[in-house]
C-alpha cells in the first residue's frame, strides 16, 4: 500500500469513529427501542389455575379493560399443576422480554419452598414482581348437623376428641390447607386434614356429611351459606367480609392475630427491564380500578388489590417466612 493509500485509510477510519460515536448520542440502544415500543404483539399469561376456577375467571374479567391499556391481545394459557410449579416454571425459563407472564399465588410463589425438596425454579431469583392482582378470603364452613355451632364450641369440641375431627381442604399444600394447620397450631388442637381436588368438591362433602368440616375459598361456599346448606364458622381474614357481615373472623372468634388469606399476583420472568415492568403494573391497577370489573369480581368473591411492584415483593417475603414456620412446626413434605 502507498503512502497516499495508508493515509486515506487512516483518514476513512477516524471518520467512521467519529460517525459511530455520533450515533450513540442520538440514537438509544437496541433494547430501549425495544422497551419504548412494547408491546407489539400479543402477551401471553400463564394462569396456574384451572379454567373456570376464581384466577381465571378474574384475569377474563381483566383481559379488555387490559387490552385497552396495552393495545395488544392478551392470551391466558392454564398451566395448573403441583400447587403452581408447572406454569411459573414455563415463566421461569421465558425470555425476559415482557411477552410471557405468570400468575402464581400463596403455593408457587412462597409455601412451595418449603413444601417441595426440590423446586424447578427459585422464586425470588427467578421472577420479577409486576404486581398484587386480588386476595380470595376463605371461610370455615361446617355441616348444619354439626353439635359444634360456633368456632369457639368446634374448638372445644377438637380438644376433647383430639384426632377425631376431621376438616377438608382444597388439596395439600394450598393455602387452604395451611389455613387448617394454623388453626390447628394457634388454637393447640389436631384435627385430620383430608385434602380434596379444590374447594368445590371438599364444599360439596361438606354439605353431603362426608366430612363435617372444611376450609374452602368464599366463591365455593357464599351461595351455600346464604341457602343454610353450611354453617358459616369464621372467616380467615384479618377483617369481617361486606358479603358475610355476620360471620366472624377467626381472630375475633378467640384466635387473635389469626389471618390467612389466599391471594395471586403476575409476575415476569427474572431480568425483564424495568420500563416494561412498570407500564404492565400501570396496565394492570387501571384494570383492577375499573368499577365495572370491581363489582364483578366482588361477586365472585374475589377482592382486587392493585399495587407496586415493590408491594408485592415485600408481601410475598412476609408470606414466605409466615408459613415456613407453619410448614415446619407441621412437618409437612410434599414430593
């Protein structure tokens, strides 16, 4: 190469660079472009429920006030499965774009791990809190033949017949279940726990004599306690609820500081940015703010909790370490 030759390149270089570095005051990354047009297409969210159950039913009841928000189509993809481990572990391993979502709730996202000896994913490394979605109280209900007509008399009732009794819940390792062994814990008893496949049939063998008492969501029993087909004992909630203003509260009912409350929330995969976070929480507190959809899921018995990102992460850190100690003081192991 010639002296005029080597100059020239040297030349065309320093110009590139400077042409280069000119670029990069102006024009923002390839992610943040990414992030300003989020989202352009539709958002998948993997409800670790059932079809038809009070999760799903919410999230349907969200999907147009959400679509509206976001102006993309939202595909709900049911993924049930040890107690919420199949679909948040498929949310796990998604990319961390903001297209795949995941619905979890008391099990996937903080008994689990201290249910499961081996889990398929770590709940707090593996995901990114987007926000509370709706707490689900639940209700002791008892059958009317019942000598027990209170809490306080079924008590005294599981102290004189220790392992006699026997109260349902919605499967092993639900919160519901956990609702009975802390009962059982604060209240110094040990009545059986017999698990059901949810809260409807273990509501249904309720009613039927089956079983004489269970601990099941509000949406399963509301219209049964309404109809005098159960007895109302308490409710789990730290507060009497506005659709059983009668029925008391478990710590009112001689069991102070008492509270168990199933509840979900959405989650994005671990690394999802922040900007993307933060216009899903926006999306999703107008959705849970609409009167409308409030109404709605007040009838199902479901109450919205729309919150921050950080709430939610706190929440589900208090919860992990409430029912550690449950789980341990139980002994309870699930494979």
């Amino acid at each position: 190469m010639t002296s005029l030759a080597r100059t020239l390149a040297r030349s065309l270089a320093r110009s590139l660079a400077v042409c280069a570095a000119a670029a990069s005051l102006v024009a923002p990354p390839i992610a943040a472009q990414a992030q300003g047009s989020y989202p352009d297409k539709p958002i998948h969210i993997v409800v670790t429920f059932p079809p038809g159950g009070s999760t799903d039913a919410v999230l349907r009841l969200l999907m147009p006030k959400l679509t509206e928000k976001l102006g993309q189509p939202i595909v709900i993809e049911n993924r049930p499965g040890a107690g919420g481990n199949v679909g948040l572990s498929l949310v796990a391993k998604a990319p961390a774009d903001g297209y795949m979502l995941g619905v979890g709730a008391a099990g996937g996202l903080s008994a689990n791990v201290n249910l499961y000896a081996q889990m398929p994913f770590d709940p707090v490394k593996d995901f990114k809190p987007v926000g509370m979605l709706a707490a689900i109280p639940f209700v002791i209900v008892g059958n009317p033949g019942n000598k027990a007509k209170t809490l306080p008399a079924l008590i005294a009732q599981a102290r004189k017949e220790p392992g006699q009794l026997s109260i349902a819940h919605g499967g092993n390792g639900t919160a519901m279940h956990l609702s009975a062994e802390l009962l059982d814990q604060m209240a110094g008893v040990k009545m059986v726990t017999v698990p059901y496949r949810g809260s409807g049939p273990a509501a249904l063998d309720t009613i039927g004599g089956q079983v004489p008492v269970a601990v099941v969501d509000l949406p399963s029993a509301l219209q049964q306690i309404k109809a005098g087909k159960l007895i109302a004992y308490a409710v789990t909630s730290p507060k009497r609820l506005p659709t059983l203003p009668d029925v008391p509260t478990v710590s009112e009912s001689g069991l102070e500081g008492y509270d168990s409350t199933g509840w979900f929330g959405l989650v994005a995969p671990a690394g999802t940015p922040d900007a993307v976070v933060q216009k899903l929480n926006a999306a999703f507190v107008a959705a849970l703010d609409d009167k409308e959809a409030v109404a709605s899921m007040r009838n199902l018995g479901v109450e919205p909790v729309p919150g921050t990102p950080q709430a939610f992460a706190d929440y589900i850190q208090s919860e992990t370490a409430k029912w550690a100690k449950v789980i341990q003081t139980a002994d309870i192991k699930l494979n």
